[in-house]
C-alpha cells in the first residue's frame, strides 16, 4: 500500500529549474500530479478484491478498478466536482479520499500564492534588460538613494545632453525603497530596476552588461568606514571590468588615497567625492559665490529663464549667467593655427562661447593663451575643448560658422601677431591634440596625476604649533607635551585675524586645508589664511600626523550655538565662517533631517550678528529641499544687509519685526515670479531653488554637485579633471 508513495521522489526534478519562478512552477505541478497518482495508487490498492466476492460492489465493500479510472475519480474529487459515477466503497478508501480533499484545500493554495509572489517579483525587479539592441543602456550600481537619482536622472535625460535614447538599467542588491520608486515612476520607461549582485555574473547577464555603452560606481558618501565603502567600490569596479573589458567605467570613491588603486583595476576615471567637496568648500572660503558657480555650470536648464521678466534687477543677469553650462565642442580643421587666446576672443565674439581647456592625449589640460592650435588625425577636425556655453545651439553654431570669416580672421591676427615664442614652441610639441579615444594613455597620466597627489606633503618642521602653539610660553612645558597635546588644549592667539572658522571636521582635513593653502595669494606680503576648527571633539592623532605640517591650524573645543565658544574662535575678525553637515541620514527617522544642525548653526550666527561684523558664511547641506529654510532668513532686512543680497524689504522692518505691506507686496512680487519660472519650465525642474537667496549669494554647496557631474561624464570624457 506504500509504494505509491515512491512517486513522491519526482521533486528531484526540481532542482534542475533555473529560475526562482521556474521552481515555483515546477513545485505546484509537481505537487498536484503527486497527489493524484498517489491517492490513485493507495485508492486501488485499499480496494482492489483480495478474495472472489459474487455480490455487488456495496455488498462486497470492495471493487477492482484500472488505474486510469482511479486517476479520473482523484481529478474529480480533488476538483470538488464529484459526478457520483465512480466513488470509494471500502471504509479505507473513504477515508483516504476524505483526508485527500481536504489537504489538497491546503497545499494547493499554498503553491499557487507561491507562484503568485514570485510572478509578482518576477516582473517588477528579476526580469532581465532585452532592449540592448534596440537601446542603448548605462549600468548604474553602488549605492543608490533616491536624491542622487532624481539629480543624475534630470541631468543625463536633459534634452542638452542628446540621451534621449538610451536607457538607464539599476543593478542593486536590494530592492527599491519607497522614496526611490517615486523617482523611478516618473522615468518609467526609461529606467529598468534590477535586483541582483554586480559580483554575480549571472546578474551582470540580466543587466546586459557585455552590451552596456558605460557603467557607474556609486559609493555610500555617508558611510561610517569610508575605506569600506571604497573597497566595495574596488570590487564591483572588477567584477564589471570582467563582465566587459570595453565599456565606460566611472566610479567614485571617498579617500583619494584609492583613486589609482580604482584606475589600475579597470575604471575609467574616478571621482573623488572627498577630495572635490572639500577642494570647493576650502576655496569658497576664499573665492565668494564658487560653489553656485560650479552647480550652475554643472546642472541644466529646461527652459529659458532669463527670458522671465523679474521685478528684482539682480535676477536677469543671474539667471542668464544660470543658463550656461560647460560643453565638450569640436573645432573645426580651419581653426588650425591660431592660439587658443586667438579661438576664445573668435568665439566668444561670434558664437557667444568661452573656450576653458584642451583635450589632449594626457587628458583635459589648460594650455597656454599663446598655444598653438595644430590639427587631429580626422581630416575635418583641429580639436576638442571644453567651453562654456548657453545651451547645445551655441556649441552647434560653432560648425556652421563660415570658413570665409575663420580665415579672414587668421590673415588678420598673422598681421598684427608676433611669432610665437621658443617656450611656446616647445610646449606645443608636448601638447598634442586629442580626439578623445586615447582611453589607455589618459588613464596613465591620470593615474600619475593622483599617485604625485599623495606623495605631496607638507614640511613639517613648518609646524609652528598646528594648535597655533601657546600664546604664553609659560603657560605649558613643551618638553613634556606632543605637538597634539597642544593643538587640542592652546586655543587661538589673540592677535589672530583674517582666519577661517570651520564648524566641524571635515572627513578629509589635509586636503581641505591643502586647498587653501595652496591658493594663490594676493600680494607677496602676504601670508597664508590661518584656519580655525571649532567642534565638540578633537580629531585622531591619525589624522592629525597628517596636517600637523600646516601652520596657523587651530583648535577649539566647544559648540558652534554657543556664544563664549564662537568668541574664543575670534569670529569678529575672521573673514570667512564654514558650516559642515556633521550627522547621517541613520541618525533620524526622517532623512530630511540631516542638515539640522547645519541649519541651526546658520540660523544662530545670523541671530548673533547683530552683535558682531558677519564675514562670509557657507555651509554645507547634504539635502537641496533644505535650501528653502535658509533663505527665509534672507527675507528681512537686517539677513539681507548682512549677506549682501538683494534687498527684497524695506530698509525700516527690523529682523524681529513683523512685515509691513511694503515686504509682503516685495516677497509676493518674487513669489509670482517663482511661480512664472515653474510654470514655463514644464515642471521638470525645481526652479524657484537657483532663486533661492542663499544660493544666488554663493554661500551653499549642495552634495548634487558631484551627482551632476557623474552625469555629464556619458558625453563628456574626463571632464572630471
């Protein structure tokens, strides 16, 4: 009676499915044809006649049954369709039915919502990429958030950028969380999600990455182990060097430590996320409005602003300098010969374009302005370079100018030109016109570029007390204390000013402080910017051995809302003030609290101003949407006097004061003009956020930035250096 039950040994065949639906499939069928032959198999043997009974099947309580026949009453029971024509006489046989349609009420549903969860997966995240051939597609793995979507998905569809037919395949372990779908919903047909490993190959082949025109390394920048999240980097760079050895591989990293590293096992070009955020916060300290400077010339415009009437005068010419952006332009054979002084005053002249840099075999270089421009391999091409320009029709006029006019332009600077000189001559010679295909030879030089980074130091006999050293030799025996000791206990001298109050630490203080050293100064009396740390915590001595060279660091231990802490920072005679983001997204049920203590800390030293001279004051904020609490400072009069802004009130209402009509007609009068803006602009963008006060003024730097920038990479090749 038990051998019936051998069929049950079919589930073997289930692990030869390939797929999770298919042994889903596999496991209902398999388990409903089990049931039947099983049943059909105990059912003949429970009432098959062991003895010749002369009496009908009732009388005998036993009937002898072929099994197709069995098989037939097992379908029909099982179905709850019952026709009455074949049924169980012996008490085992009832039984066994009856127990049989009630497990199969069980399992069988069971199996099929099995099936359902798996279809329902299946289709949303574990389906495959099939358009390969029919679009282009970039992979995009790492770390994935939402913010960071919404930035590289705005700026890599632009209509500026000439993707309107590839699409966009996420590679990512996990699946979407609710803030990330939202995104994904408004590029639907664009954007395929996947959830899989980029170490396992059999992902990689659902991604289509042996088809893919380029690939993208994202890394956690909030990450609490910025080598581990470098070092994840590092092997999803290889597995997807492996996958193809041709593509693209753009990838980011936190320490530059491990750029070289990333360029020698496949990458293309890296972005050092550390190095390029505090490089511009350390010269925004210096240089007023660069962080908006770089985010405009990085991010696109939908529309054309400047053609909005503003009632305020600052905003035309703001938002037509917001219209630019940086472009990679061909330059056409009959430019050859003239100096690259010569190409920009020739197109900004006639095509409104200003020519920045060369590219070149060794990558993107600033040349001479006496350089001499020669010619390319392709017959109808002198070189490329990187220009600004407003929008993709001022870099198209570049082709149709006349070659009539280039040449009649070069008689004319022949004429009034002098022969060049031997230093330019012999930099010519080094110099060599790209076509942007060099991938090997730029990567090398690239690779040099960032292994000569990290062989830079610092003298450090310099080290003049990187804590400013006491200002008081008896206060401290320096036999006896570390150069440490003293940089986390002397404080500032008295007679410091001109300096920089950093609240916080940066994550990369040697580069940050690298960075302002190593900007050019003003006069040669001139000495370098003193730089003051303010935060609860002292830095590790790790970190300190390494900018422990620099002079004119300090330290002060305390909190940047409390007043006696900023004077001992000397804050009314510093000229420039830094606000970090400190905290992480994991430290708050709402991610959009993370620049909280950012905001605080501005809103604090805006209060306090009223009591000191404000210098310059950028900050950090990790979030675009918290723009808008910070520039609600800016419409009274006393925040706008002390940024410098557009006066939007009257000069009569005070700081506390509550707004007369005069300021509710001027915030109303930019409140409709937002709405013009966001109106005409098709709802793709945000566009009242350019306008927002404290970004007009240059004093945000928003982590967007680098998200833009790993966009432009796609069409514009090493425009990371």
């Amino acid at each position: 009676m038990l051998r019936p039950l051998r069929f049950i040994r079919i589930f073997r065949l289930v692990q030869f499915a390939r797929s999770s639906l298919q042994q889903q499939a596999s496991a209902a069928i398999l388990t409903i044809v089990s049931i039947v032959f099983t049943t059909a198999g105990a059912l003949q043997a429970t009432e098959a006649c062991l003895q010749y009974c002369a009496g009908d099947a009732r009388t005998c309580k036993c009937r002898n049954l072929s099994f197709p026949n069995l098989l037939y009453f097992v379908v029909v029971s099982i179905s709850t369709l019952g026709y009455g024509d074949i049924y169980p006489v012996s008490t085992t046989g009832k039984f066994i039915t009856a127990f049989i349609i009630l497990f199969t009420f069980i399992v069988v549903p069971i199996q099929v919502n099995r099936i359902q969860a798996t279809i329902t997966s299946h289709t949303d995240y574990s389906s495959a990429y099939t358009e390969a051939k029919l679009h282009p597609h970039v992979v995009l793995t790492g770390h994935v958030d939402a913010d960071m979507l919404s930035v590289f998905f705005g700026e890599f569809f632009h209509p500026s950028n000439l993707n309107w037919n590839e699409r966009v395949v996420i590679l990512n372990a996990s699946p979407p969380k609710v803030e990330v779908n939202k995104v994904l919903n408004a590029y639907d047909n664009k954007v395929q999600y996947i959830v899989g490993s980029p170490l396992l190959d059999e992902d990689l082949a659902r991604a289509a990455l042996s088809d893919a025109s380029a690939c993208y390394v994202l890394v956690n920048r909030s990450a609490k182990r910025p080598q581990h999240a470098d070092q994840c980097c590092a092997l999803i760079t290889i597995a997807l060097r492996r996958g193809n050895p041709t593509c693209q591989i753009y990838a980011q990293v936190i320490n530059s430590q491990n750029a070289a590293t990333l360029l020698k096992m496949g990458a293309s070009d890296v972005v050092v996320v550390g190095m390029l955020k505090f490089s511009v916060l350390g010269r925004s300290c210096q240089l007023r409005g660069l962080p908006t400077l770089m985010l405009n010339l990085l991010t696109q415009s939908h529309g054309d602003l400047d053609a909005h009437q503003s009632p305020l005068q600052w905003q035309k010419p703001y938002l037509h300098g917001y219209m630019h952006g940086i472009f990679l332009v061909d330059i056409p054979r009959t430019f050859s010969g003239l100096t690259f002084g010569d190409l920009i005053r020739f197109l900004y002249d006639k095509a409104s374009l200003i020519p920045l840099a060369l590219l070149t075999e060794d990558g993107v270089q600033f040349v001479d302005m006496e350089f001499k421009l020669g010619a390319t391999a392709d017959p109808n091409l002198c070189c490329k370079v990187y220009a600004i320009a407003k929008g993709l029709s001022a870099v198209e006029s570049v082709m149709k100018i006349p070659p009539e006019q280039i040449l009649s332009y070069r008689k004319g600077t022949r004429r009034k030109g002098k022969s060049m000189s031997s230093n330019s001559l012999l930099e010519m010679k080094k110099i060599k016109p790209a076509l942007g295909n060099e991938i090997e030879q730029i990567r090398r030089s690239i690779i040099a570029m960032y292994a000569e980074a990290e062989e830079y130091d610092v003298d450090t006999t310099a080290y003049g007390g990187g804590g400013g050293g006491p200002t008081d030799p008896n206060e401290h025996n320096f036999t006896e204390m570390t150069d440490y000791e003293r940089f986390a206990t002397d404080g500032v001298p008295h007679d410091i000013s001109d300096h920089i109050v950093v609240c916080g630490f940066p994550s990369d203080t040697f580069h940050f402080i690298k960075t302002i050293r190593e900007a050019p100064l003003l006069d040669d009396e001139a000495t370098s910017t003193p730089v003051v740390f303010l935060a609860a915590e002292v830095i590790g001595e790790r970190q300190f051995a390494r900018v422990c060279g620099f002079s004119d660091v300090y330290f002060v231990q305390g909190s940047p809302v409390n007043f006696t802490d900023l004077q001992k920072t000397s804050i009314r005679s510093a000229c420039s003030v830094l606000i970090l983001t400190q905290a992480s997204e994991s430290q708050y049920s709402d991610p959009n609290m993370v620049d909280a203590d950012a905001i605080t800390i501005v809103r604090y030293i805006v209060e306090i101003s009223q009591r000191i001279a404000m210098p310059n004051l950028v900050v950090e904020l990790d979030k675009s949407s918290n723009v808008k609490l910070l520039s609600s400072l800016a419409n009274d009069q006393h925040t706008n006097s002390v940024f410098g802004l557009p006066a939007l009130v009257s000069r009569q209402a005070s700081y506390r004061s509550p707004r007369s009509d005069t300021v509710a007609s001027a915030v109303g009068r930019r409140d409709s003009f937002w709405a013009a803006l966001e109106e005409g602009d098709g709802g793709h963008i945000d566009s009242s956020l350019v306008m927002e006060e404290f970004i007009a003024s240059g004093r945000v730097y928003m982590n967007s930035m680098v998200d833009a920038l790993m966009s432009e990479c796609y069409r514009k090749p090493w425009i990371t250096q």
